[in-house]
C-alpha cells in the first residue's frame, strides 16, 4: 500500500484529527504543510491547493491507491472509516442503528457548532482588525455551552471516551480541538471528566504518533514556524490548568 498524503498546517486542529484516525487504522501517510497564505505554490489560498481544495482550507487527502482527493475533515474521516477500517476500529462500538445515530450525533455536534464556536472565539479574540468583547463573550460562552455537554456526556460514558466502549472517530474529531484551551482564552478548571479525558488521550500512542507526525513535517518543511513554536503541543490542556490554579 502506498501512503496517503495529508495536506496541513504547523497548528490547526483538523489536519491533527485525520492524522490521529490514520495512526489508529495504522495507515501509512505522509504529511505536507502549507501555510495559511496567498502564497502560490505554498498557501492555502493559492493557486495549487486550490487544485486540491476549492474551499482553500486544510485538510485535504490524496490516495494514491484509490484515486481519490477528498477536502473537508468530516468527509476524509467518513472516507477512511469506509475505505479502511474494515475491524471497525473507529466505531461505531456496537452493531444497532442507534449506535451509529450516536456516533454521527457527536461528530456533527464538533463539525457544526463546537469547532465553528471555538474558531470564531480565537478569530475575534486575535485576529478581528477592532476589539469586540460581545463577540467573544458570545463565542466563548457557546464553546462552554458544547463543554457542558460534553462533560455530562463522559460522566455516563465511564469518561476515557466520549461514547461507550472505548475510542471511536469521535474521540479523533474532538481531541485537537479541545487541547488548545489556553490559547482560545479557555480553561478546562470547571471540567473534571474532560479533563481526565484529555489526560487519557495524550497517553494514547496514536494519539502521540500523530502529534509527532506534524512537529516532524514542519520541522523539515517549514523551520521558521517550528522555531517560532508553531506546532502541536500535547502539554497545551496542562498549562491551562496551571494558569487556573495560578489566578
């Protein structure tokens, strides 16, 4: 089998999640990192990933032993789970259709509302050209608001994964969207079950595989953002426990 081609970037969360699901399927991949600019050879925006993505954002995955080129992180999950994972690794973990309602219920839960939130918070809280505070009290009290339920949701899982009987896709959608807590102005002090979830991911070896697989490609593909400590960190959930108990 020759390995996939992962399109990402040095930080962001969906490229991350696509790695973590080929780590547990135990896919051979590669990783290329673009940037987030105009660039034409190097950007998102520019004119050969647009050959890739139309939509100019990564993720995006080329199989070279199907053919097929599939952008949007939701449907690369769904492509791999179908192509892939015959053993069901990545759930659903049982066999009724409610089982599967289950799984497609949380997924759409982080695809629609909890990663768009959270998006939106770190947009208006560093990017936005003027400061709105309404903005991101909004934004941050929604990504809250998917925090509550999610906490409820690991109280009755037994909490070291989102659904019942042990890691699924789910689990992959969520995990680099909710490290970062620090950096999205959040903290996890309020979410005792996330929190142990979070603990328990970050000593999955796919979990750690694929944080690795990123730090590596920008290392080598992109020194500068490496340097500048553009790169997924696994310690991210820590430090903002530490800045909580600190303040």
């Amino acid at each position: 089998m020759k390995p996939l081609l992962l399109h990402g970037h040095a930080t962001s969360p969906n490229p991350l999640k696509i790695a973590i699901a080929c780590q547990y399927l135990q896919l051979l991949y590669e990783i290329k990192i673009w940037d987030f600019g105009p660039d034409p050879l190097r950007g998102v925006k520019g004119e050969e990933f647009a050959k890739i993505s139309p939509n100019g954002r990564v993720p995006a995955l080329d199989d070279p032993n199907t053919g097929v080129v599939v952008w949007e992180s939701g449907a690369i999950m769904n492509y791999l789970k179908r192509q892939y994972d015959k053993d069901n690794i990545l759930g659903p973990n049982g066999p009724t259709p409610q089982d599967q309602a289950d799984l497609d219920q949380w997924e759409y839960l982080l695809l629609t509302t909890l990663a768009p939130m959270t998006g939106q918070n770190v947009w208006f809280r560093y990017y936005n050209t003027e400061k709105n505070e309404d903005a991101i009290k909004r934004y941050t009290k929604q990504v809250y608001r998917c925090y509550d339920v999610l906490e409820a949701q690991l109280k009755r899982s037994g909490g070291l994964s989102i659904l019942p009987g042990g890691i699924t896709s789910v689990d992959c959608h969520y995990e680099p969207w909710i490290r970062p807590a620090k950096y999205a102005g959040l903290t996890g002090e309020n979410y005792p079950q996330l929190e142990k979830w979070l603990e328990f991911m970050a000593e999955q070896q796919p979990v750690i595989d694929a944080y690795q697989s990123i730090k590596d490609a920008t290392a080598l593909q992109d020194p500068e953002a490496a340097a500048r400590g553009l790169q997924p960190d696994l310690n991210l959930i820590h430090e903002a426990q530490a800045d909580a108990a600190k303040g």
